[in-house]
C-alpha cells in the first residue's frame, strides 16, 4: 500500500491563514509518525506513541452544560431533524451556562429563547441583573409563571444583534420588535407611570408576530415600558414599567391592530390592558 503522510503542527512552518490539507483513508496505515493527522473512517485522527487516535470534536447540542450551544440557531442546525421545542444549555455572554427554554417551530425560520418572564404582581423586570433565572428553564404554558424572571441585561446583550427579533408577549396579544445592534438593551431606563415620557431606543421596525414579518419600520414611537406605539399612536405590548414604580405591575397590551393574538403554550391567562402576565423571547 502507497505511503501517505500529513502536514505536521510546525508553526514555523504552517501559516495560520492557510487551510491545512490532510489525506483521507479508508482504513487505519499500520504505523506513522507522532504528530501525523489523516481523516480516517470519518474521523480526523492523529498518531501518537505508536497509535492512531481520534480528535475528539465537541458538538453542542445543548443536553449539558459541557456541551452547552452558543446561540438557538447553531443549536438547530446542530440537531437537524431532531430538533424540537424544549430546554437546552447554553453559552452566555458572560462566560456562565444558562439553561433556556426554545422554540425552534411557532415561526421559523426564527429560533427564539426564553430572556423573561412577566409577573402580574411585580415590577422586577426593570431590574438589570439576573432574577430568579433559572426559572427561563421551566417550560411555558397558558397559566402565568408563578414569579417574574429574567437574564442579566448584559447577557441578553450577547444575544442582541442588528435583526434580532424582541417577541414580547402580554396576555393574549404579541408583538415583535426588530432591534438594533446598539444601543444594547437595558431593563431600568423608565419614567414612573409614564410609558411615553422615555423610551429605549434600540429598535428599529415592529410587526405583527409572523414566520414572514410585515416589518413596519422607523424608530418606534413613545417606546417606553419595554415596547411602543404604533405609527397611528396605538399601544402594542409591553414588557412593563422598566423603572422602581408603584402603581403598574407586570405587563400591557393595548389596541394596537398591528399585534397578533398569543398563540399556546404562552397565552399565561390572557387579558388586556396593564397587570397582566407575560413572556419575552428573542431570536439569537
């Protein structure tokens, strides 16, 4: 049989902008050298102390946190087929595991995490560090979470990019929010009793939640309280006061035509108006 050898680990030798090129083999050569890489049986392996070893590549698929997934979409190209609306680990910005829950399937081709729960006996979610986090773990359904929860602004700033979508849910209406790269998101940015007095501008488009959004864009008006108004001057929904207030708990939907009606498992009681119940996703 032909002898092949591999290009070797020498970094004085190999530039790191070029791509190494190693042989394929059907079968293991019956010796090498140390150092030596071939692709064999579908397996990258190298040659070390008189055998041949596989490269052991680590798939994160989210079942642990060893194997935890760095964003929901490379998570579904991950698992293909198999993957499914659940709770998976993943990689936050801030160097900790998280376990989230994701749906890969209400509108693809979006994949979203769960970043907050809305309680309708708190206004919590102004604050800018994590609460009760691992509570995002637990999978929604139509009743309301007993406890508001959420991620640390700067972790669901590691998730915020140009065309991230912010699907925030308040009883049974929706809306997406398409964001901006920067400003990055911040939870305490609010005026007491007053979702038109301030606003976080880090948004750019809003629209009836859909796999095909109909994005309506400019800057959102009056988008204080964790969402805005619509270019007609109707509330969409609101993720709630976003600053230390006493008179407007958990979140709002208004009259907007532009929302969508709250599809199951996330309808969490439904209602309109303020002090409803809640969830926020976001596509990453």
């Amino acid at each position: 049989m032909a002898r092949f050898y591999s290009s070797r680990f020498q970094s004085e030798r190999i530039n790191c902008s070029d791509a190494l090129q190693v042989p394929i083999l059907d079968s293991n050569p019956l010796d090498g050298e140390n150092a030596e890489m071939m692709y064999i049986d579908g397996q990258m392996k190298y040659y070390y102390n008189g055998e041949w070893k596989n490269i052991k590549i680590k798939r994160r698929d989210g079942s642990t946190a060893a194997a935890a997934a760095l964003s929901a979409t490379e998570l579904k190209n991950t698992l293909g087929s198999s993957a499914s609306n659940g709770t998976y680990w993943y990689q936050m910005v801030d160097g900790t595991t998280q376990q989230l829950w994701t749906d890969f399937t209400s509108y693809t081709p979006y994949s979203f995490v769960m970043v907050s729960r809305l309680n309708n006996t708190t206004f919590d979610q102004r604050l800018t560090t994590s609460v009760n986090a691992a509570d995002l773990a637990i999978v929604p359904n139509d009743t309301a979470a007993t406890q508001v929860s959420k991620l640390s602004d700067i972790n669901i700033g590691g998730i915020q990019a140009g065309g991230s979508i912010r699907w925030v849910i308040a009883g049974a209406k929706a809306t997406f929010y398409r964001m901006e790269a920067s400003p990055k998101w911040t939870s305490d940015f609010g005026t007491s009793g007053c979702c038109s007095c301030s606003a976080f501008n880090g948004y750019d488009a809003y629209a009836t939640p859909s796999s095909a959004p109909n994005w309506q864009s400019g800057s959102i008006y009056e988008g204080g309280c964790g969402g805005g108004q619509d270019s007609a001057g109707a509330w969409l929904t609101l993720s709630g006061i976003h600053i230390n207030d006493s008179r407007y708990y958990g979140g709002y939907a208004g009259s907007s035509g532009t929302m969508g009606n709250t599809p199951s498992p996330y309808l969490c009681g439904g209602g309109t108006g303020w002090n409803i119940n809640g969830w926020v996703l976001m596509s990453w």
